[in-house]
C-alpha cells in the first residue's frame, strides 16, 4: 500500500551501540576498505620490492596485527561517544512529511532535513540508510515504527528521495 501525500509517518526507538556502529560503517565503508586495502597492498609491496622474502612474512604478520588493531580502534571509538550520550540523547523520534525528515531526541534537541537535502536511500534487514548531502548519514531502524508503517516509510523514502536501493 502506497504512502498517501500528506501523510506524516512517526517513529521511535533507543539507539544502541551497534546502531552508532552500523551507521559509522555505512557512512565511511569505502574508505574503510580502501585503507585497509592499500595497508595490506603496501605492506606486500614492500616485501616484494626488497627482494628480501623472509621480510614478506614479517610485513604480512604486520598486516595480520595491524588490520586489528585497525577495526578495534574503529569499534574503540565508537564505544567512547556512546559513552559520551546522556540517556535522554538515545531516545530518538522519528518525523516523515512530505518536506522533511525530522530527528529528535530525549531532550528536545531537533535535526529537521528537508528531503532536497538526501543523496540516496540504502535498505537493509534492520534499517534505512539516508546518504545526506554533502556528506553524513541518516540512520532509520526499521524497530522505530511500527510493522505496517515499514511500506509506507519506503514508500515515502522512495517517492522523496532519486537514489533508493
């Protein structure tokens, strides 16, 4: 069933620690992969380029030590601004017109993005993933709202938002 115009669609959820994870993942995946990619890549390239091949397995032991800490730190500093929020500040509500996308928490504190303001749409399992402009993300769990309003809030994302996937 199609969202009619005009409708407001209302949510609400408390943000975990994996929910601030999972929208820092989606919002710097790629560069993500590509560092550790071009780490691991320079590493074996160097083992290469020295000709020296007992190096190799020292510099892909790096690599297999590095790549860890790496995702640690990633998960580290995730947990420290999780840490940071007060109780009220995980308390989110959710607000979809048809101008905009409307974020407040516990303490009244409000992000309201009109829908010109969204690059894209990205649907998983739990959640939406709105690409803001020019940079940032928006994350929607699918938990916030309730099991019949899930089609209407993609119905709604998809008619105002170009890139939904």
């Amino acid at each position: 069933m199609a969202m009619a115009e005009g409708t407001v669609i209302r949510g609400a959820t408390r943000i975990g620690l994996a929910d601030m994870a999972s929208a820092s993942w989606h919002a710097r995946k790629r560069t993500m992969l590509t560092i550790i990619g071009g780490a691991v890549a320079l590493l074996v390239a160097i083992a290469i380029v020295s000709g020296d091949h007992r190096d190799t397995l020292l510099n892909l032991g790096m690599a297999a030590v590095l790549v860890p800490v790496w995702i640690g730190s990633f998960w580290l500093g995730n947990y420290l601004c999780y840490r940071k929020l007060k109780p009220d500040q995980l308390q989110i509500t959710y607000e979809l017109t048809d101008e905009a996308l409307t974020v407040t928490d516990g303490t009244g504190a409000a992000i309201r993005t009109p829908w010109t303001n969204f690059a894209g749409v990205k649907e998983r399992a739990d959640a939406f993933f709105l690409a803001a402009k020019p940079a940032g993300l928006r994350l929607l769990p699918k938990r916030a709202f309730a099991p019949d309003a899930v089609d209407d809030l993609r119905a709604c994302l998809a008619r105002h938002v170009s890139t939904f996937q």
